[in-house]
C-alpha cells in the first residue's frame, strides 16, 4: 500500500511548497510553447506521410483537432510570458498542464495508432520514430514537472504496447521493447533531475531567505532593533529623492544623551544597554508614523521626519519622554536627559552629508551653551560655522611655534601668602585674523584633531618656562579630550617632560569633567600612567560636568578645582557656599587638595578662607602675565611675600 501511495504521489503536483510552485511555472513558460511546436511539426511531417494513404477523415481531421487545441494553448502560455506569476492560481494551473499533458498524449498515440493501419514499411517506421522522438521531446520539455512527464511517458508506453501486442510481428515487439527500455531510462533520469531541481530550487529559496536576513541585519541595530548608520543615511537619501520629484520638505534630527556614560561606567554595560533598548522604545513611540528612527553609534540617535514638523514641539516631546527615569537590571533607576540638533531641508542643505553636519553642529550647539535643548540650524548658525571654518583653516596653516603663545596665572597659597604654581593659559593670535579667544579656537581644535599638535607645541613652551622658576613653584597644565583619550599621547607627554629635566612632581595636569566623561575606563588608564611617572593630576571645573563620587574616587587624582561659577554669586547665594563647602569637604575626606578659581574681590576670598579654602586663583591675586612678567612677579614675592588672608570672623 505505501509502494502504490508513493507511485501515486509521482504524479501529484507538490502543492505544499509554494516555492518549488513558481518555479516550475517560469521553467514551463519557456519549454511548454518548445513542445507544442515541435508536437506540431513532427505531427504535421506523419501526416505529410499518409497523406493520400491514409483517408483524410483519419489523417486531417483529427489532427486539426489536436493542432487547433495545441495552438490556443500555445498563445494562452505565450500571452502569460509577458505577464507576472498569479501565485492565487499557480497550482491550478499546473494540475491542468498535467491533465492536458495526459490527454494530448492519449490524442495524439490514438491518431499514430489509427494511421499506423494505413502505412507501408516507410510510413509505419516514420510513426514509429514519431512516437520515440516525440515522446523523448515531450518528456524533457516538461521535465521540471514530474507528474506531467511520467504521464506522457506512460501514456504513450502503455498505448503503443498495448497495440503492438495485437501484431504478430516480432520485429514491432522488439521496437516495443527498445521503446520500453528507453522510457524506463528516461523516467529515471526526470525523477533524478526532478529531485535535484527540488533540491535546488529550496537551496535557492534559503540562500534568499539568508540573503533577506544579512540585509537586514546590515541595516539593523541589533541591540535596539533600529535600523542602523547604513540604513539611516539610505532613508535620507529616499526622502532627498522624494522630496525632489515632490517638493516635499523634511527634517533631519540628531539626539545625543546627556550623563549616558556615567550610568554606563557606575552600573555596566548591561544597565547601559538596557537604558539604550528603553531610549529606542521611547523615541519610536514619539515620532511614531511622522519618521525613521535610527541609532548611529554609542549613545547617539538619528532622525528623518517627513514634512515641516515643528521641531520645538517635537524636540520637547523626545526631552519629556527621555526625562523620565529609567529603570535598570540591578533594580536601580538612573536619570538622563537629551541634547538634540535639527536642520530643515532645504533650508539647512541638499545633500545628505551637509543635512548630517548642520544638524551635527545644532547638537554640538546645544551642548556647549544649552545642554539638554532641541535647537534649529539657522543662518546665524551658518555664520558661525563659517566663521569656525575659517579658523580652523588658519589653525591647519598656522606656524603654531610663532602664533601660539602661553601666559600664566598663580595659583596662591593663601594661609602661607605664597604662589605654589602657575597655570598656563593658551594663546593665539593668528596674522590673518588676529587674536582669537582660547573658547574659540579650542573647541575647534579639538573637533579638528588639530589639539593634539597645539598641545605638543604649548607644553614644550609651558615646560621651558617652569625650569627658570623656583623648585618649589609648579606648572600646571591642561590637557584636551584627545590626549586624554590617546595612551599615545600620554606617552608623548611623558617623554616630554622626561626631556625637558623638569622633575615630574613639579608637574600637574589639569582635565575637565567633560572630557574624562567621554570615556572613563580609558581616561583612568591614561591618568594612571601619567600619575604613575610623578604627575600630579587635576580635576578642573569640578561641579559642572556629571561629577561623580564613584568616578572622582576611581581617578588618580591629587587635585579638585571649583568652577568659578560657583563663586561669583558666593559672598550673595547661600547655595554657592554650600556647595562650595561641600566640595572641600569632598576634597578633604579623598585627601586630595582643593583649588578654588575665579577669586575677584577680597571679600571672596576672606570668605572662602574661613570655609577651609586654602589654594586660590583669580584676578585677586593676578592676572595671567608673561613668561619674563613671572620672573618679575616671583623676585618681587621672594622680597616681600603675599599677605596672608584673613578670615572673616
């Protein structure tokens, strides 16, 4: 019973695999209108034959019958070429290309047969080579489905057999028999082809499938199943082109986290991916159908919002949504917020490149003057990027050892009315455009990568001024994001000072928050190694950035400065002097010394005295002279020292 089922199933179309389905149909669009040519002119060269032979009721008129039959159905497959796959009717269209395959075989052996009757030696060898070649041409033309081949073959087996065994004619047996042996190695050879094409086609099928797959995962964020930086700039570019042929207006948005990377460093990586998956969750539910969310990269998101969305109400929206705190793995919550840059088209730029870097800078604008805010690109934006792009063409060609130049400030040891250091201050005044402030060009300096270079060249200046001061006055120095993101800059550093014969201890580098925050594990191993040859290391600007107890204490520090934001309104602002005895109170308990900047009044500093502020800085004391003016300032000192501050009681 199972042998009869699977001879059964020889003949059945695989209606199960809709794949193998289409197939099979776009290989008989070309093969099927092959057979029914050559089934018309094979069968015409038979009647050709017996014409005259044979009567025409035997010899015409029936085969008219076929060739009419065959001739719509050629036209119909013809006509279908042309046109897409009906996947609704494949499989119905394929039982009907079995069923006439079988019946087209029926009429056309019964009208050899019949002719047969009629023929000479000639002509009934003619039907004979009519019937194999035939046979051969109809198998291998619809070979690609097995169930209308093996039914032509058998039918036409079976048929002329069946007649052959009426003859007594030992020589048609044996053509019987050649015929039969052919058949068989024929049906053997279209189930193995059938079976490789079946196999073929399903390995396609999952070379698509894992084709399909690598594409998208080359376009996905496989951590927040956002499309990625590729798929993001291939949106950008469809909606240039769509907004070309429609004149159709769109947006595109730049989103950064703010205080990302100290959930990162304090909780792990895994509360850093769970705040990313959740910040991805929360800016598809705010743009929702308005646009495409994509990550960039780290904690960086992009946006392409179709028409004129109003950016501040959008902006908001994410902000609001972003604000909310964020539960992490280890059940703990963490608090972040966002800084976003917008740039319209076409007003901000036509190309896809220029479109990124306007709404880059309104996001570098909005975290250097108003951290956590959504801000447009605009023309006064414009102005300025070109102004920065001015500057930083001068700085590639500045002669930086004639144009760069430092001065110092001290830094005063009040109770003991002695300097112990000077910090040095950066410098430039540029022949084309004169002198440009430090907050201008070292921002773009940084974002350049043309710090570096200025750093080498201000600390080998910094580092020949400290050996003419006294052993006991120190430099200090600061350093950029880039070297303190570069152990190879650290190690240039080293050898800097290692060649300069300053004794390192006299040393002290000075690091903003900011910048340490951009990466704490490789900053710490930076500071580590410069803390490790007798450098001392200095947190400046402390209390504005993401301060951190658990960074402050993993950091090789000897240093805290204050932020002179904090001690402008001091002497006024009771919060300002809590957090000023805060910090020294920090500082004292880390056993770390603290600096207190941006001194202007004596009042100040009798006040921060008596909160236990021993170094200070600030136009109160002095402003930032010359390298010669430092010499002057420190024999003036040696013969008539600083008076000591006194506190106020």
């Amino acid at each position: 019973m199972r042998r009869l089922l699977t001879i059964i199933d020889l003949f059945r179309v695989d209606t199960a695999n809709p794949d193998l389905m289409r197939a099979q149909m776009l290989a008989l669009r070309n093969q099927v209108p092959m057979l029914y040519v050559i089934l018309a002119i094979n069968s015409t060269a038979v009647a050709v034959t017996y014409h005259g032979v044979a009567p025409d009721a035997v010899t015409l008129y029936p085969l008219g019958a076929l060739l009419t039959l065959c001739a719509l159905r050629l036209g119909l497959w013809l006509r279908r070429r042309r046109q897409p796959v009906d996947e609704t009717r494949i499989a119905a269209r394929l039982r009907l290309t079995v069923a006439l395959g079988g019946l087209l075989a029926i009429g056309f052996m019964t009208w050899g047969i019949a002719l047969f009757e009629y023929g000479d030696g000639y002509a009934k060898a003619h039907t004979l080579f009519y019937v194999g070649t035939t046979m051969i041409a109809c198998a291998f033309c619809l070979v690609h489905l097995r169930a209308a081949a093996l039914l032509v073959m058998v039918t036409v087996t079976l048929l002329f057999c069946l007649h052959v065994s009426r003859l007594d004619n030992h020589v048609m047996r044996a053509i019987a028999l050649n015929l039969v042996s052919v058949s068989a190695a024929l049906l053997f050879v279209v189930v193995t082809y059938y079976r490789d094409f079946t196999r073929l086609i399903g390995q396609q099928v999952e070379l698509e499938r894992l084709s399909r797959e690598n594409q998208r995962l080359a376009n996905l964020d496989t951590l927040t199943e956002l499309p990625n930086r590729r798929s993001f700039f291939a949106s950008l570019e469809q909606a240039l082109e769509a907004a070309e042929g429609t004149g159709e207006a769109f947006v595109v948005g730049l989103v950064d986290l703010d205080g990302f990377k100290p959930v990162n460093d304090a909780h792990g990586h895994g509360a850093g991916d769970a705040v990313l998956q959740e910040t991805a969750r929360r800016l598809r539910g705010v743009v929702g159908e308005a646009g495409v969310v994509a990550r960039l990269g780290g904690d960086e998101f992009g946006l392409v919002l179709r028409g004129r969305p109003a950016t501040a109400a959008m902006g908001e929206a994410i902000r609001t949504a972003l604000s909310a705190p964020f539960r992490l793995p280890n059940g703990s919550t963490a608090q972040i917020g966002a800084s976003i840059g917008f740039a319209a088209h076409p007003e901000a730029g036509a190309k896809a490149a220029v479109l990124v870097e306007r709404a880059d800078y309104a996001l570098y604008y909005a975290k250097a003057n108003s951290r956590g805010d959504a801000v447009l690109f605009t023309e006064e934006h414009e102005r300025l990027l070109r102004t920065q792009s001015v500057i930083e063409q001068a700085l590639r060609h500045a002669d930086l050892a004639r144009e760069m130049c430092l001065v110092y400030q001290p830094i005063v040891d009040v109770r003991r009315g002695r300097t112990v250091a000077f910090e040095a201050l950066a410098r430039w005044t540029s022949p084309d455009l004169g002198p440009v402030s430090p907050a201008v060009f070292v921002p773009i300096a940084e974002r350049s990568g043309l710090i570096t270079r200025i750093t080498a060249v201000l600390l080998g200046q910094a580092l020949a001024a400290a050996r003419a001061w006294p052993d006991e006055v120190a430099l200090s120095f600061n350093l950029s994001m880039a070297d303190i993101a570069s152990p190879q800059a650290a190690e240039g550093i080293v050898a800097a000072i290692r060649a300069s014969g300053l004794k390192p201890g006299r040393v002290i580098l000075e690091a903003t928050e900011t910048a340490l925050i951009q990466d704490i594990a490789k900053a710490q191993a930076v500071l580590e190694t410069l803390k490790s040859n007798g450098i001392a290391i200095a947190l400046d600007d402390f209390g504005t950035g993401y301060s951190s107890l658990g960074y402050v204490h993993r950091l090789p520090l000897d240093k805290l400065k204050i932020d002179r934001s904090f001690i402008s309104e001091i002497t006024a602002d009771p919060a300002s002097r809590d957090i000023v005895t805060s910090i020294v109170a920090l500082a004292r308990n880390l056993k770390l010394d603290c600096v207190v900047e941006g001194i202007e009044t004596d009042e100040q500093a009798r006040l921060l005295e008596s909160l236990g502020c021993v170094l200070m800085q600030g136009y109160h004391f002095h402003r930032p002279m010359g390298f010669s003016d430092t010499l002057h300032y420190l024999d003036r000192e040696a013969v008539r020292a600083i008076p000591p501050v006194r506190a106020i009681a």
